[in-house]
C-alpha cells in the first residue's frame, strides 16, 4: 500500500524562494550603500584636494619657478633673473660629416676661435665639449642649418642681469653651475637655490634709481678727473639701509670674464683708505661727549703747527689765528683737531674709534669685506694723527655707519643690504649722546654752508657734511700730489634722513674744479648732484624756507671785514 | 494652408516627422524597436557619457603619453593615443550593442563557453606569456595581444552566477566549496603573472556572489575574515604585495610616480587648467592609463572628477536598484556580479589617483586607454545590458500613469 505523502522539498520551495529573495534584496542594499560609502569618501578626498591641493604645487618645482631665485631692488625692479638660454656643443665621436669641411663653417658663424681651432675639437674623438654657451637663438638656428646631427642644443639656465653694470658690486655673479660667487648673490645661495623659497624674489634694500643715479655722477666725476676709482653709498641714517652702492670701475656681471679683476674688487667695503678730515667731526663729538670740549665758543691756537717728535701737524691754508669749534671744522684745521685728540688722549680717541668698529672688518651681509689698517701702537702720534684721518684706513662703509650714528641721535646700527621693512629696523647701540648728535647736524651744515664743503650744497635739501682730502700712501711715504678726495654728507640737515658718501681716488683735477683735486673740488659737487637728482626719489622735498636752527652758533664764526 | 505668393503652396512637413517617430513607436514591432523599449536606457546613457568623456580624456593625455614613449628614432604622434582608442570604441561598441540584443539564455552558454577559454588561455599566460613592465599579462602577437584575465572577469561572473543559482535546483551542491576552488585557482594563476589588482578584483566578485546568493552569515563571517587574513598573509609573504603596501603606507620606496599623480590631480585646481592645458602630465608616467583620472583632473577641474565618480556610482546603483524587481537567481547574481566588477574597478583606480589606495596598475574602465580592456569591457557591459533588458510592460501596475518612471 502506498501513502500519499506530501513531498516536503516542492512545499517548502515557494517559502525559501522568496526567503532567499528578501535576504539577496536586503544584501543588495547593503552592498549599494557601501558602494556609495565609498564613492562618498572619494568626493570627500577630491574636495580636500580642491581645498588644501596647494601643498604639493609649491613641493613639486612648477615650470614657472626658476631655479634660481630672482634678486629685486626695495621697489621690486629685477636686478638678477634667471633665464632659460642656448648652449652649443658638439660630440666630436659622432660627427657624420667631414670634420674638415664643418670646421670652416664653424669658424664662420663662432668666429671666437679659427678653424684650426675646431678642426682639432672635431678630430679630438672626445665625447662632448661645449662650443658656446649663452648663445642667441638665431646663431642655435644657423649652426642647426649646418645639418651636422653631432651638434647638440641645449636649453640652460643662464643668470641674466638686465641692469648690466647697474649694483654689479652689491650684486656679484655665480659660476658656470649656477652657484653665487661673489656679492649677494654668494650670500644668498642657498635661500635662492631652495626650491620652497626660490619662487618668491628676495628684495634688496637698494633703490636702482638712486644707485643709477649715483652711479652716474660717479662716473662723469671720474672721467674728467682721470681719477683711478670712485665710490659711493647711500644709506638710510634711521634703519642701516644701503640705498646706493657703487664702486668703480665697474664690472658687467653678465660677462664677468672680460672685465679685469681690480673692476671686481668692491671699493667700498673691500678696499680701506685713510679718509682724511672727513674723522674730524667724529673726534670732535667724541670730545663733547667726554666733555673734553664743553663750549662752543672755546678757542684753539692755530697759529703753529703741533710737534711731534721731528713730525709736525701743520693746516694747509694756516688760519693764523685761534679758532673756536665751529671754525675749526670749517676751516678744516688739523692743528686744533689734533689738539684737542692730544686733550682726550690715547686711550679715550681708541676707545672712539674701536666703539664705531674701525679696528673691524665693516658689518654688512657681503663676504667680500677687507680688513682695516688699524694702528699697531696707539702712541700720541697715532692719537693726534688718526684725530684727522690719518694713520688709520677703514672702508667707506665704515665711515658711512659712524656718520649715520653721529647725526641719527648718536646710534650705531650695522648697514644691511635686505630691505627693511618699517618698524624693522635693528636697534643698534648708543655711540654718542642725543645732544651730541644734534650739534654735530648744526657743525655738519656750517661747513657745507661756509666751510670747505660748499659745493656740496643741494638748494633746497639743507645738506651738511665734511669734506677729506688725505695724501695717498705710496712707497717711501706720502705723496704730496695723488689725494683720495672724500665727501661725506647727510641731508636734510634739520631731520637728517641719508648719509651721501663719495669718494675719488687719485683725481687729477679739471678745468671744472679749477686744477685742484680736493675733495671740495671734486667729491662734493659729485654729492650736490646726487642729491638733487634723487632726494625727490628719496621722498625729501626740496624746500628754500627750511633750514636747521643755527642762531646760537653763527655768532661765534669770525667774518674777514667786508665779508658780513 | 496659406500659399504664399511666388513659394508655392506651404506642404506640411509633419508627414515625414510623424514617419520617423512611428518607428521607434510603440505600435513598431521591429527587433531593433523591442531591443530599444526592452534595454535599461539609463544605463546605455551612462555607458555613452562614460565612452565619450574616456575620448576626451585619452585625447587630453595622449600628447604626454606620446612623448613619453617618443626618443631617439621613434617620434610617436601626439594623439596616436587617441586615434586608437577612437579606432577601438568602433569596434567595441558595436559588440556591446550586439552582445545586449540576445536572448538571455544565448549570453549566458556564450558566457560560459568564454569563461572556460579563457581561463585555459589565463592557465597558459605564465608559459606563452609577453613581459611587459615586469608582469606577465599578455597573450597573441600584434594587435591580437590580450589579457585573457581582462577577458575572463566578465565571463567569470556569468559562470559563477550560473554555478551559485544551481543551487535552486538542487539545495544539496556544495558550491561555495567548489566556488572557492575555481577562484582560488584562477587568483593562483593571476599572482603568477603578477597582478594583484585583478586576484582582489576576482576575490571581491566572488565573495559578492556568495553572499547575494544567500549562504548564510555565519559562512560570509568566515569569508571576511578569511579576506582580512589573505591580504595579511599576501602582505607577510607575497613580494609584490608586501613593496605596495609598504610603498603606500610608509611612502617609502620610489614615490614619483604617486607624488606625480597628486601634482598632475592638483594642479588644475577645481576648473582645471582648459584642454591642452595641463603641464604636469607631461611628467606623468602612464598618463593615459592607470593616472588618466589625474589628468582629467589638471585639465578639466576636479569638479570634473566629481562628476565621473558620480557617473560609476550611478552606474552601480541603477543596477542594484533595477534589481529589487527581479525575481530570477542567474539574471541577480550575474547583473549584480558585473555591476560589481565594473564598479569595484572604477572605484579601486579613482581611490588609487586620490592616493586612498596603494598603485594597483588598474584601469579606469571605459575612460582609461587601451583596446583589449576596451573590449573585454564591452563585452562585460553588452552581458550587463542584455540580462538586465526587460519587457516594461511585464512587471508594471497597469494603473502606472505612463509618464512615470521608466
């Protein structure tokens, strides 16, 4: 007998389908929901990206960042750039053509060397050499038409300094592979080369208008005075700023290898000379602060030159006279100077002059920095002469940072070649005192107004300053006829804001300073120009109604009759 | 109608207008009419959009890639790249239209004949194979050369829906067993070549099936953690795995190829620099396959890369979605297995461009270049379309206004 039993797989089928569909669905879901997980968090990411994507662009060199940083002026003019330029070269081991047919044709388009020159080069079997470097593209394009395939082209960064000569001292050059060799450029090597800083330029503290026009004067001074050198500085008496460097003669940084090495040498903070009178005002705010000096009115014989030992301290235009203080810096007087070094006497005149950092390489950020001709004995004759500039050789920037101190409110702050922005400025160290400084501006501007110095007058810019004409040292002592003419100069007087050095060295006089080679004649009338060329440049309007509060000290300067 | 003077009488131009319409009507009873009311049309809209953006893309990278393989005698064209793409979107297209008009029984044993070919020809790579980049992936000479395993994925997805919805025949097969052990062997094979990417890529479709296929949890705990303790072990001692993982984690090793990609992502910011644009890509190793995400990114903006990643999600989700309204086991398990496969891909080279992933050397599919995976993709693709074509009309309330969803 059979039972009809109710096959068990079939019942349950249609339940454990639809089981089956519920949890596939159900799983489904799950699965879409972890796909929109993760699409989810790949928008998230891509929306970081979007936002903070900027990180790696700056880690990664774009094409638009140079490889080596550009320099600028403090108004952003580019003084060094870096551009892309050709080099030619050959690989003689893969020459084609007959070396003897290429080699003419070479020394036609490179005429630097003939064609026995690159004969040799293609016959030499060498691998690579170099036939040019910086070359212009049409030349790239003639050789190219040569249609020798052992030609190679490349593109190389090249420094170009699109000023030319304009601050080559200030700036230097770099080498073949690209690395500072002398100026800031050597300074900042490494913040040029360093991929996360070199997009951004580094400024200089150096103004080109004023550096030109500096520059200029210079050198229009120098060629008719048939002088050796010149140099000249700008610096800002508040900050340490140097607006103008120039020294002269003058390299052109783009072709470093044609000038002569002397044109390398920066004159200014390389090359120490002794700068003559232009120490007198420092000796004698040294003596008001010591109060060796403590009248204005106070009178020094100068009627007889001072002895030392067989050595006598005599004035070129001899007063014949006693002078008081103003006079003395007006009439330039070594004997009253060197009397009243003999009154502070040898240690208190060294302090002086270690104080302001003469016995010191000068304090700026360029390595090329010469050492000063500081005395080996301080005895009284080293005393009374380094009072008048003489038997102590410092740079001109040495001079330039004591004559900021002096009328700035008596601080001494270290010139900086960086632009600093305002408020900035170092701190420095007090040198001389505040009353001190504002004498020195009145004494300053007497000389320029009355003194040796008056073609150093800018109308209107109220210039003070101090001329120095110092004997150059040659073998077998001084020589009577080959000066180094300095004039050291600050305007305005009444709100001193920048100190104007310029120096000529070895002048020979022209019919314009009437044959004569002192610095009065040659250096300030180099200063006057400068000023009132750039003190607009410089933001110090000219202004005839203005003038520095001398009444108490006029009185005390003696006028020949006749001459009120 | 008015004539007008001098034109003759104005004729009616709708004649022909209501001509045209009429054929893709619903009264039109032609195959290609049934094909076009049956085929899911979301999803061949994305597929073209994806086509089209992936020949705008390749264009975008072909000058990078062309210069990369350009030097010493071989000047390659800049768009070499993109004329061949273009050359192999003719050829693959029509496949995919093709393959999505037949039956579904028809696709399936096609399927399954393929996936048994294939997996020999994936057996002989390690012994016939061409080395390239270090990987032995290729077979054939010429333009003939292909990745069988590229090949396989879609064919493998079939076999194994087909293989896992045996079981509403017969409860008592032991199939994830004898699923683990066809996977397992091909991810032997495919770790023999090296490819990494593709044993994760065939492990997670695997892994997917099961799970659809309703096993129950217990068993799928088991494959996750099974999964966890694969990449663990694969990290331990399998070398190419270990240098990946390392390389991403400890961004130690060479790193330029991934630094070069962010970069290239970057540096188009959120609009992208235009086309022809881009200047990192020429920096770019595999700028058109593996990193063409990156240089959609410089050239068109990130913004872009957005709307592609929101194009695959909406690939996959349009599937999964269509699927709560099917009741058959194969045509669920295969349309969702290749959903998997093509949304996993898209998803593991798009995470690997946005440095979420260590390098897999993937491609993004329909976008990246390249012939064979352009038509092993079709292929996977015109299977996808024609076991998700069906009659609208079977399955709907009759009370569905018609307007309304499609």
């Amino acid at each position: 007998m059979t039972t009809l039993v109710a096959r068990p797989h079939r019942v349950r089928h249609a339940g454990q389908r639809y089981q089956w569909l519920v949890t596939a669905h159900y799983r489904l879901m799950v699965m879409m929901l972890v796909f929109l997980g993760v699409g989810l968090l790949i928008g998230l990411r891509l929306s970081y990206l979007a936002v903070f994507g900027d990180e790696p662009r700056s880690r990664v060199a774009g094409t638009l960042v140079p490889l080596r940083g550009d320099i600028v002026d403090r108004n952003g003019v580019p003084l060094a750039r870096t551009i892309d330029a050709w080099s030619i070269g050959v690989h003689p081991d893969r020459l084609l053509g007959k070396p003897e047919d290429l080699a003419p044709q070479l020394a036609a388009l490179l005429p630097e060397h003939d064609a026995g020159w690159y004969l040799a080069v293609l016959r030499s079997g060498k691998s690579f050499t170099y036939l040019r470097r910086r070359a212009l593209p049409e030349l790239v394009a003639k050789i190219n038409a040569l249609g020798e395939p052992a030609m190679a082209f490349a593109r190389e960064p090249e420094r170009l300094y699109p000023q030319t000569t304009l601050a080559a001292h200030v700036l230097g050059y770099t080498d073949f592979d690209g690395h500072g060799v002398t100026g800031m450029e050597r300074v900042l090597d490494d913040r040029l080369t360093d991929p996360a800083q070199r997009g951004t330029p580094v400024a200089l503290s150096i103004d080109s208008r004023v550096q030109a026009a500096m520059e200029s004067e210079l050198f229009a001074a120098m060629t008719s005075q048939q002088a050796v050198g010149a140099t000249g500085l700008v610096l800002d008496v508040a900050t340490g700023e140097v607006i103008a460097m120039a020294s002269m003669p003058v390299y052109n940084p783009n072709k470093v290898g044609q000038s002569p090495p002397e044109a390398r040498r920066n004159n200014v903070t390389q090359s120490v000379y002794e700068l003559g009178s232009t120490f007198k005002p420092i000796t004698m705010a040294a003596a008001i602060d010591d109060g060796v000096v403590t009248s204005m009115a106070k009178r020094y014989d100068a009627t007889a030159p001072v002895a030392i030992g067989r050595f006598r301290i005599k004035d070129d235009h001899p007063a014949g006279r006693w002078l008081n203080v103003p006079e003395t810096l007006i009439q330039s007087s070594n004997i009253v100077t060197a009397r009243i070094a003999d009154e502070m006497g040898q240690a208190r005149m060294e302090a002086v002059f270690r104080n302001l950092g003469f016995d010191k390489p000068p304090v700026i950020e360029l390595r090329e920095k010469g050492r000063t001709l500081w005395p080996r004995d301080w005895g009284r004759a080293t005393t009374l002469t380094t009072a008048y500039g003489h038997g102590i050789a410092v740079t001109p920037l040495h001079l330039a940072t004591a004559y900021a101190a002096l009328v700035n409110g008596g601080t001494l702050r270290p010139a900086t070649l960086y632009r600093v922005a305002p408020g900035k400025a170092a701190v420095g160290r007090r040198v001389f005192t505040e009353s001190t400084s504002a004498r020195m501006r009145q004494l300053l501007r007497l000389v320029v107004m009355q003194g040796t110095g008056k073609r150093a007058e800018a109308p209107g810019y109220r210039v003070g300053g101090k001329t120095g004409t110092a004997e150059k040292p040659q073998a077998g002592g001084y020589s009577k006829s080959v000066n180094v003419s300095t004039f050291a100069a600050v305007f305005p007087m009444d709100k001193p804001r920048y100190v104007v050095i310029a120096m000529l060295d070895a002048p020979k006089g022209s019919a314009e300073s009437s044959g004569l080679t002192t610095a009065g004649y040659t250096a300030a009338p180099v200063v006057s120009r400068v000023i009132a060329r750039t003190g607009p440049m410089l933001g110090v309007i000219p202004d005839a109604n203005k003038e520095i509060d001398l009444s108490d000290l006029l009185p005390l300067i003696w006028k020949p009759k006749g001459h009120e | 109608m008015a004539s007008i003077p001098g034109f003759g009488p104005v004729v009616p131009r709708s004649k022909t207008k209501v001509g045209v319409l009429s054929r893709f009507g619903r009264d039109d009873r032609s195959s290609f009419s049934l094909w076009f009311w049956e085929i899911d049309r979301f999803l061949l809209l994305f597929v073209t959009l994806l086509i089209s953006i992936g020949l705008i893309a390749v264009a975008a990278a072909s000058p990078a890639a062309a210069e990369r393989y350009s030097g010493g005698g071989v000047k390659v064209n800049p768009l070499h790249y993109f004329y061949m793409q273009l050359a192999w979107v003719v050829i693959s297209v029509p496949v995919m239209l093709f393959i999505s008009t037949w039956p579904k029984d028809v696709a399936r044993r096609v399927a399954l004949s393929g996936a048994i070919l294939f997996a020999f020809m994936l057996v002989l790579v390690p012994f016939f194979g061409e080395e390239v980049n270090g990987a032995r992936r290729w077979v054939g000479w010429g333009a003939a050369r292909l990745q069988p395993s590229e090949f396989l994925k879609p064919m493998f997805v079939v076999g194994l829906a087909w293989l896992l919805s045996l079981k509403a025949q017969d409860r008592t097969l032991p199939l994830v067993p004898i699923s683990g052990m066809i996977t397992g062997l091909i991810a032997l094979f495919l770790m023999k070549q090296p490819d990494f990417g593709q044993t994760v890529i065939f492990a997670a479709i695997w892994m997917t099936l099961l799970l659809l296929s309703g096993v129950n949890s217990r068993i799928i705990g088991w494959l996750v953690g099974g999964g966890v303790a694969g990449i663990v072990c694969a990290y331990l001692f399998y070398d190419v795995a270990t240098k990946r993982i390392n390389d991403f984690i400890f961004a130690e090793g060479d790193t330029y190829q991934t630094d070069m990609a962010h970069a290239t992502l970057t540096a188009g910011g959120l609009f992208g620099t235009g086309p022809g644009g881009g200047q990192m890509k020429f920096r770019l190793p595999e700028a058109h396959t593996d990193y063409i995400f990156s240089v959609i990114g410089e050239e068109f903006g990130l913004i872009a890369c957005f709307a592609i990643a929101a194009l695959y999600i909406a690939i996959v989700v349009r599937v999964f979605v269509k699927l709560l309204e099917e009741e058959d086991m194969f045509l669920l398990l295969a349309s969702a297995g290749l959903a998997t496969q093509f949304g996993l891909q898209a998803l593991i080279n798009m995470a690997v461009n946005v440095q979420l992933a260590p390098s897999k050397g993937m491609t993004l599919p329909f976008i990246s270049y390249g012939g064979s995976s352009m038509l092993a993709l079709s292929i996977g693709f015109g299977l996808l379309l024609a076991f998700t074509r069906r009659n609208p009309y079977l399955s709907r309330s009759p009370y569905v206004s018609r307007g309304g969803g499609i």
